[in-house]
C-alpha cells in the first residue's frame, strides 16, 4: 500500500472557520459587556402650573429625544400602563419610590422621571427711551419652562444623576436639547485606560543660613519723646530659609538702641530687643528680595537715674530700674546681593 499526501486546499477550509469564529457569540457577549443598553423605564413628566396641552408637547419632544441617546434603549410606554393597570399599581405615581418599584417590576436597569414647570412673570417696562414715550408704560410677559429630570439605578435603588435646565423663552427646544446632551453623559460607557503613575523622588530641601548685622537708629513719637527722642544702635540675626517651604524665612533676633533723654533725672536709657521673626522672600527683577517680616518679642528697659519713688521724701538717690514689655511688629526688608 502506497501513501499518498493529501492536498487541503487551504482557502476552502480556513477562510469558514475563521468566519465562524468571530460570529461566535462569545465576541458578541464580550462587546455587549463593553456598549451595552441600558433599558430604561420613562413615565410621563408631572406637571407644575403648566397646561397639559404645553406639557405633552414637551413631553414628547423628551420621550423622542431619549430615544436618540446611544446606549439606552427605552421600555414602551404602553407596556407600561398595560403592567401597571393588571397588578392594580397607580401609573400616575412618580415618586424616586415609584420608578424603582416599576423599574424592577417590568425589570429595567434604569428609569427617569421629572417635572416639567412653567414659570411666568409680568415686567412693567417704558414705551421708548425717549420723549413722551419713555413715560408711557407696558406690561410685557415673560413664560419660561423648567424641566427637572432624575436617573435612577433601579438595582441599586439610588439617584445616579439630578438634572435642571430652564429655557430662555417660552421656547423649551433649547433646554430640551441640553438637557439630551447631560443625559448622554451617563449613558456613554467608561473607557477604561491603562495609566502608569510616575513617583517623583523627593529631594532633600535646600536649606540655607544667614547671619545678619546692622546699625540701627530708633525715633520715638507721642508721649515718650518726652522722656527719650532717638536712639542708635544695632540689630543682629541669624535665620533660616527654606523651612517648611521654598522661601520661607525663620530666624532669631537682638538688637540694642542707646537712647537719647530729654529729662534731667535721667542719666541713661537703654534698649534691648529680642524676637523671633518669619515672613517670605519674594525674588523681584534686577535680582533684588523683598521681605514682609512678622515679629513677636520683648523690649528691655534699663533707666538709670532719680529713684522717683523717693522724690517726696526730698532725699532721691540714683538707681537702676529695668521694665520688660512684649511686642509685635511688621517689617518689611528690601535686599541686593554685592
């Protein structure tokens, strides 16, 4: 017996299966799972001080409208009533309670229910802007429609959206067609799209010290310019910058003022400041710093001169007194690096 190889044409039998193969109704449950219709259950909109002649035509212009949304495919409202009516349920109910109850008695995924709200004003406004007519008043009429919808999730028995558009007009075609588009949006399915996260190392903060030293002259004003009138001295620092956050400046504070006294029982003033001070550096052209400083402390008083206390027995000696006093104060410093 002689073996003979077998000549399979490959056209003839491939090209079936893999037609076959993607009609298979696994690719279809699988693209079904990706885009699939909502069911969704529409009972007519109630109506709020609008006639029913404006309401039916609006609520067909909606019930049209929804038809046209991708991805929601509505139950007939027909099949509705006819449900409603055989298990003695009121079909007039459209209540969030209601549409869930219905939802899930004519098993839909979805339902939406609203209101519809006709809204009229009356202007009084001038005939013209001019002449006689700008005294001669009309009563103009103003008709606008407010129409509120809600999407519920019927299987899990809660809102998933609540939306509001009123017209412009009397003409409710606009709001209508903004509201199809909002609807649209919970309808749409959700891309699900790979990211990658990129982590950032952190790096150290950069931190940076000064050392700050500088003569210092003080004015007094009001009452105290009649005890003392000026001062010299200095003031020193030493701080931190870029604690907590870039350009954020900590540092401690001494100064020192030898004050200048207007009274004869008075042999001497000084002044001796500490605090702690913080504000930001804000960089501005030409390379130049601005700097508004925040500042809490104590001021140091040492008076040397006639004991006052000892005036009124007409002996009075000289004596050394130091008062202490807490402070706050606002700085502003400007700087240029040489």
């Amino acid at each position: 017996m002689i073996w003979k190889p077998m000549n399979y044409n490959f056209k003839k039998y491939c090209i079936p299966f893999a037609i076959i193969l993607i009609s298979n109704p696994l690719f279809s449950q699988v693209k079904n799972s990706i885009n699939r219709d909502h069911l969704t259950l529409f009972n007519a909109f109630s109506y709020i001080k609008c006639p029913e002649i404006s309401g039916d035509a609006i609520n067909d212009k909606l019930k049209n409208g929804l038809k046209g949304i991708d991805n929601l495919k509505l139950y007939a409202e027909a099949r509705l009533i006819q449900t409603l009516k055989q298990k003695d349920e009121n079909p007039e109910c459209r209540t969030v309670e209601c549409a869930i109850q219905q939802g899930r008695m004519n098993k839909c995924d979805r339902a939406i229910i609203g209101s519809i709200t006709k809204i009229e004003k009356q202007h009084i406004l001038p005939m013209g802007n001019e002449g006689k007519e700008k005294y001669l008043l009309r009563v103009m009429n103003e008709v606008r429609y407010t129409i509120s919808l809600k999407i519920i999730d019927v299987a899990k028995g809660n809102e998933i959206a609540e939306i509001e558009e009123t017209s412009s007009d009397e003409n409710a075609d606009p709001a209508i067609q903004k509201v199809m588009q909002r609807v649209q949006e919970y309808y749409t399915p959700k891309e699900i799209i790979e990211t990658t996260t990129i982590v950032e190392k952190e790096h150290p903060r950069n931190y940076e010290y000064s050392v700050l030293f500088a003569s210092s002259t003080s004015v007094t004003a009001g009452s105290f310019n009649d005890i003392v009138k000026a001062g010299q001295g200095f003031n020193a620092a030493v701080g931190i910058k870029n604690i907590f956050i870039d350009n954020l400046m900590v540092r401690a504070g001494i100064g020192y003022w030898y004050m200048f006294d207007n009274s004869a029982s008075i042999d001497s003033f000084n002044l001796t400041a500490i605090s702690i001070q913080g504000g930001y550096i804000f960089s501005l052209p030409y390379n130049i710093s601005l700097s508004p400083l925040f500042a809490i402390g104590f001021v140091f008083h040492t008076i040397k001169g006639v004991d006052t206390g000892k005036l009124e027995t007409g002996i009075g000696f000289r004596s050394v007194k130091t008062y202490t006093d807490p402070f706050i104060s606002i700085n502003c410093e400007i700087s240029y690096p040489i």
